[in-house]
C-alpha cells in the first residue's frame, strides 16, 4: 500500500488571500483553501494574521483596529481603501457609562461590570471586529445606544443587531436607527424573548424561554 505524502514546507511565494500551498515529499505540491481570510498582504508579501491586541491594537490583518481611550469602543481601516468606521456604545438605557480599562487577552478586550449584570466584550476576528454587550441576568438594562461614525460607504456595518442566548437561540430585538452629520445613532433594545421559525411554513414566532446570559453584538466587518 502506497504511504500518504508527507508535508515539507509551506511554499511562501504561493500564498494566496485565503490560502497556503505546501510542497511534498513527492515532489508535488498541495494546495489547502479556507472560507476566511488567513493571510493580509502588506508591500507585497503575504503575512499570516494576528488578531491579538498589543498595546490597544490590531496591526497584522486586513484592517487596522484601535480600542478607544475616551468611551468603550473601537475604530475599524480597512487598510486596502482606507474605509473607517468607529463605533462607541453611548448609553445603557438612559445612563451614561464612564470609560475603564479593558481586561485584554488575546484577541479580546473585556470590560467587566460596566452596569448591573452587563459586560462589554469587544473581540477582533480575521475579518472584523464585534462588540458584545453580554446581559448576565433578567435584571440586566435591556436598552444600549451606539454611535457610529464612517467615512465611506465601503464597510459593512449590520444595522440591525444580532444576538443570541445561552443555547445559542436567537434574540428578538428593536432598533432604531437616526442618521446624523457624521454617522448614525443606533438604540437597541432586547425584548426579553426569543425568535424560532417553523420549518413547515417559514414563520416566526415568538418564546419567552430565553436563557442568561444574553449575547448581543454590532459587527464591523470588510468586504472582500
């Protein structure tokens, strides 16, 4: 019985966007493709992406990601065009929250106790980056207001929030969107319920068996 062939190497001047060619023990070559970006280009040379946050950046991907200093939040460059966007969270339902220093870990900026029961987490990813607001308990503040401001059109901001609960079921939530000067005024509220769908008919209802904690997040994200 014929063995498996061996990897080699990587095969460095192949890389491609979303995908790395290793050379063989045979003498031929294996290409392995991924759904997601792996690799950014920077003067020509592809690099391999590091998502981790190193003094309040991301540096080594497509983009450029800074956590903000003054309010909790970030800016997003995409580095190809120059597209930006910054999304700060403003208010939970009507109070104002000070600015505080994240836990940082990996690719992840925590911030921990921020109201009763709510966590921020902002998390960057090959693609983009999220901003969480993680509700522990039905008595956490359903209500949060964002800004976010762009310089263009070309990013791609999820105008309506996404979210889930504790056995990944999706959330019901209403949002409301005022278009400013300089970029848009978002209040998201979970309503306390989830959504299911039936298969049969395609029509959603509605449950109140939501589980805590709550996950619910905008999504900054760059087009390739």
């Amino acid at each position: 019985m014929e063995s498996k062939p061996k990897i080699l190497k990587e095969v460095m001047e192949l890389r491609g966007i979303n995908s790395k060619t290793y050379e063989l023990d045979n003498g031929q070559k294996q290409l392995q493709g991924f759904y997601k970006p792996i690799h950014y280009e920077k003067n020509g040379i592809m690099y391999d992406i590091d998502t981790n946050i190193q003094d309040g950046k991301v540096e080594n991907a497509p983009y450029v990601a800074i956590l903000s200093k003054d309010k909790i939040g970030f800016s997003f460059k995409k580095k190809e065009t120059g597209d930006q966007v910054k999304i700060t969270l403003d208010k939970l339902g009507e109070k104002e929250i000070p600015y505080q220093l994240p836990l940082i870990k990996g690719n992840s900026a925590l911030y921990e106790d921020v109201d009763k029961d709510i966590d921020i987490l902002i998390q960057f990813n090959n693609t983009g980056g999220r901003l969480f607001r993680i509700l522990k308990t039905p008595e956490a503040e359903r209500k949060a207001s964002f800004y976010i401001e762009q310089n263009k059109d070309g990013l791609n901001i999820s105008p309506q929030f996404f979210g889930k609960d504790s056995e990944e079921r999706t959330i019901q939530l209403e949002t409301k969107t005022e278009e400013t000067d300089s970029g848009l005024y978002v209040e998201d509220i979970f309503t306390g319920q989830t959504v299911t769908m039936d298969e049969k008919t395609r029509v959603r209802s509605l449950s109140d068996e939501v589980t805590y904690p709550v996950m619910i997040d905008p999504e900054v994200s760059i087009w390739f």
